[in-house]
C-alpha cells in the first residue's frame, strides 16, 4: 500500500511538470487526440480483433523495416516475448532458455517464462557487462533459445561486439537453437555498430521491437519472423489475452512515431554521447561508470538515493521541471539515475543540465544537513 501510494505522488508531482530531461516530452489524452486526428491514417477503417488496413500497414512497415517477411502487433510486448519463446521451446522440445541475469524479462516481468511457459532459464554473461565470446563456449547445446536483449538496461545499457553478436549467430545454428533478439531498444542500438536494422535482426531467427520507447506510441510492441513462426503464434497470443476488439490509438501512435521519431534516432544516440562526455569532465570519470552505446545511460551522483529521491520531488514543485523518474542505489554513498536521451532533451543545452544537476546535489545535501 505504501509503494503504491508513493508511485501515485511521483506521478501527480511529475504530470504538474511542463520541463523534462528524460525521454520523450510526455503528452496530455487531449495531445494525443489532436495528434491522432491529423494522422493521414485516421480515415481507414477501423481494425477488429487483429486485422484492420491501419494495422496491416504497421506490420508491413515494420517487418519491412527489420527485413523480416512477417510481423506481428501485440498491444503488450510481454505477451509476444512469451509467444515466441513458448514456439522456440515446442520447436526445440527443450525448456530451457538463456538470458542474461540482469536481462528485463527477469527482472521486470516476475519470471514469467516460468511461471506460466514452465521455461528454465540457464544465466548467459555476468552482471554488468555484456556477453564475451567465453560465455558463448560455456553455453549448453541443449537449449530452446538464447534470448538477447539489446542494449541490457539493467546493465547499463551495454551491448556487445558485433563480431560476438556474429559468432553467437553462428553458435545457435551449429548447435539448433533459435536466437531471439529482445530488442525493445533495437532502433537505439543500431547506430553503435554502424548497421542497418535489417543486418541485426538477419542475425536471429525472432526478434521483438517495442513501439513506445524511443518510437514514442501509446504503447505495444512488435514480433517478426518468419511466415511459420508468426502463423504459429496465434494461438497462444489468445491464451494470453492479445485479442482486443481494437488498438487503433496504440497503431496510428506507432505509425506518427515511424515517421517522426525513427529518423531522429542517431541524433538521440550522439547527444547521448556528447551529454555524457560533459558530465565526466564535471562530475568526474566515475559519473557515467559504463561505456555510452546508445541514447541511454546511466548517471552516478555523490550523494546517497535517499536524500536524492527526496531533492528530486523538491527540485519539480520548485521549478515544474522532472529529471529522473527511477533513482538507484550506487557504490559508496552514490545514487545512479537513468537518462535516456529523447526529444524532451530539444529543450535544454548540455550546459543546463549540468546546472540543474549542480541544484538538485546541493538540495540534496541540504536535507542530509
């Protein structure tokens, strides 16, 4: 009760901002209306039960976009992450999959491979840092899927060499096992490697893209693949209640943020770099303690995340301004925040940043005092 009653404040001290750091500018139910309704799109009929011109125009453009003959909505992309792991595991006619211990479906989403799909999870790499070519060799050749998520946010964002990326590809075939990329940031990490969306995903055989991160939709996500395995997925996108009567907020948002987000990517992705290399040079080297790869990062500050937490909800009923929506423990009397760089960051020089980070430590330290 008390957690709850603590998000419900974060949340109403946050909608009473009109500055953010972090993410996208958040938009209000009447913003998302006038967007809607100026959507070229709006007119087309409306979709029912998964199928719809507007629909089908999404999943064209995304399988499109990731080189995949087929893909398919899903207005929550938990429920398509299980549908395809639960086809690799029938496929295979294994139940073990590996994912990184840090990776999100473990520990975001309450084990759910195993509590619903009965999936074991062999761990692949070590915490905070992505997976080398030895953790490769160690893994077991009885497996349904490795299940890679690109960037671990829960890492810090990392990713790994794309010669590692390449060999794990050709690991799972020599062994057959599906590799399955969690890519909910897949867009964002394309510029690191310098490649194209399409040169990612022909690494693995299922991939997953999340529409409301850095695309910026009301929500849901993508599964694309090939026509067997996106056909096979119908009945348990079902079992797990992925048929709405309709979705179409959630599918023109999409549609607006393919044409007005995607290409602004790089962008993020270099101001990421650029903001990070500013806040070393202040903050000193251990304030951004792993390597910048895409738009997101994390942000070590010397002072400890109770004291933080509190001078954050001060610094927005000051200013109207929200810098960091989650604040983690860091080592030795430090807290780490997230910044993931969107187009909120348009509003603020990197030198303004630095200023308001300057005036929320110092609130900091006041209430410690």
């Amino acid at each position: 009760a008390y957690r709850r009653q603590r998000q419900m404040c974060i949340r109403d001290r946050r909608f009473a901002c009109d500055k953010f750091l972090i993410r996208h500018k958040p938009k209000t139910q009447r913003q998302w209306l006038q967007e809607l309704l100026i959507m070229p799109d709006v007119d087309l009929e409306i979709d029912s039960f998964g199928t719809g011109p507007a629909l089908e125009l999404l999943e064209s453009k995304m399988a499109k976009l990731l080189g995949k003959p087929r893909a398919l909505f899903l207005h929550k992309g938990m429920i398509g992450q299980l549908c395809a792991l639960k086809y690799h595991a029938d496929t295979s006619g294994c139940n073990t999959i590996a994912i990184h211990p840090q990776s999100h479906i473990q520990v975001d989403e309450l084990q759910a491979y195993h509590e619903l799909l009965r999936l074991n999870a062999h761990f692949f790499g070590t915490l905070n840092k992505p997976f080398t070519l030895g953790d490769i060799h160690q893994l077991p050749s009885n497996l349904a899927a490795v299940c890679l998520e690109l960037p671990t946010r829960h890492a810090g964002f990392q990713l790994p060499q794309w010669q590692d990326l390449e060999t794990l590809n050709r690991h799972s075939k020599q062994n057959g096992y599906a590799l399955h990329f969690d890519g909910a940031r897949l867009f964002e990490s394309a510029p690191y490697w310098n490649k194209s969306y399409r040169a990612i995903t022909h690494l693995a055989d299922s991939v997953y893209v999340s529409l409301y991160k850095s695309l910026g939709a009301m929500a849901g996500g993508i599964i694309a693949g090939d026509e067997h395995f996106i056909e096979s997925l119908s009945p348990w996108k079902s079992r797990f209640g992925g048929d709405v009567n309709t979705v179409f907020p959630y599918v023109l948002s999409a549609l607006w943020g393919i044409e007005n987000y995607l290409p602004h990517i790089p962008d993020y992705c270099l101001r990421a770099k650029q903001l990070s290399q500013l806040l070393t040079e202040v903050f000193g080297q251990q304030a951004v303690p792993f390597e910048v790869q895409t738009n997101g990062f994390v942000l070590q500050l010397p002072i400890e995340k109770f004291f933080l937490d509190r001078a954050v909800l001060r610094y927005a009923d000051k200013h109207k301004t929200w810098l960091f929506d989650k604040i983690l423990d860091g080592p030795k009397r430090t807290s780490r925040v997230e910044i993931q760089v969107g187009n909120a960051l348009n509003e603020w020089s990197d030198q303004e940043v630095v200023e308001a980070l300057h005036c929320v430590i110092s609130m900091a330290g006041e209430i410690k005092k």
